[in-house]
C-alpha cells in the first residue's frame, strides 16, 4: 500500500509544480527513487496510472533509480556505492534492512565499516513536462 501513498503524494506535488508553470496538461513526470528506498517501480507506474486525473490523463511517468552516496564517519570520505554491483541476495537484504549494508561495505580509505547513507532514500520530482 506504501507505494499507493507516495503515487498520491507524488500527484500532489506534482500538481502544484503544473500549476506554478501554468500548465494546462502534463505530458512527462520523472521521478526519481533513490535505490535503497522500498519502493517497487511497477507497483508505482500502476498506482500512478489508476490515480491521475484532470490534467495528468496522458501524462507518462518515468521512474529512475538513483545512486547512493556514502560518507565514512570516520574519515569523511565520500564515495557512489553501485548497489547494483552486489549479488542478489545481499543486495536483496540491503533493500530490506539498509543497516545490513556495513556488514557489507568498507569505507574505500579506511576500511571502517562505519558510514552513514547520505543519498540513497527518498523520492522526488525530478522533472515535470506538459504544454501551456
Ligand atoms: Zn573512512
């Protein structure tokens, strides 16, 4: 149901944004879903397709993944942890308990397994198209 939730926050916003560009219809949304976020794409381009209205009718929906960025508490180092890159049952478990993710992942410089997620959650509007 969660993914029903964001659909409807997401249309919320969005709808905002259209209206701060006086936009009479909505051809493109992209949103972006950091990749540690639970989310299931699928499950949100349906709950968006069954909700838009009025001015989203024939808008299309792109849903990206983004990167994570981490930060090592002890050094500060920053890096772009490809969580791709992981097999599938670890990368399985992150999605599901983030805090798996430092039994798994060094700090590249130190080694710490300490490291806090800076980027990696959330979802946002990325982009908004749509004609005057
Ligand atoms: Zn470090």
């Amino acid at each position: 149901m969660h993914e029903w939730a964001l659909a409807e926050a997401i249309l919320t916003s969005a709808k905002q944004i259209a209206e701060q560009e006086k936009l009479k219809e909505v051809t493109e949304v992209t949103i972006k879903v950091g990749e540690l976020q639970q989310v299931e794409p699928p499950i949100l381009r349906f709950a968006l397709s069954q909700m838009k209205s009025d001015i989203f009718k024939s808008a299309k929906f792109r849903i990206l993944k983004a990167k994570s960025t981490l930060k090592c508490r002890v050094c500060g180092t920053a890096w772009q942890f490809n969580f791709k890159k992981l097999d599938k049952a670890t990368a399985e478990a992150i999605h599901f308990v983030p805090e798996v993710a430092h039994t798994y992942i060094k700090c590249p410089k130190c080694g710490s397994p300490d490291f806090e997620i800076v980027c990696g959650r959330g979802v946002w509007l990325q982009d908004i198209k749509g004609a005057k």
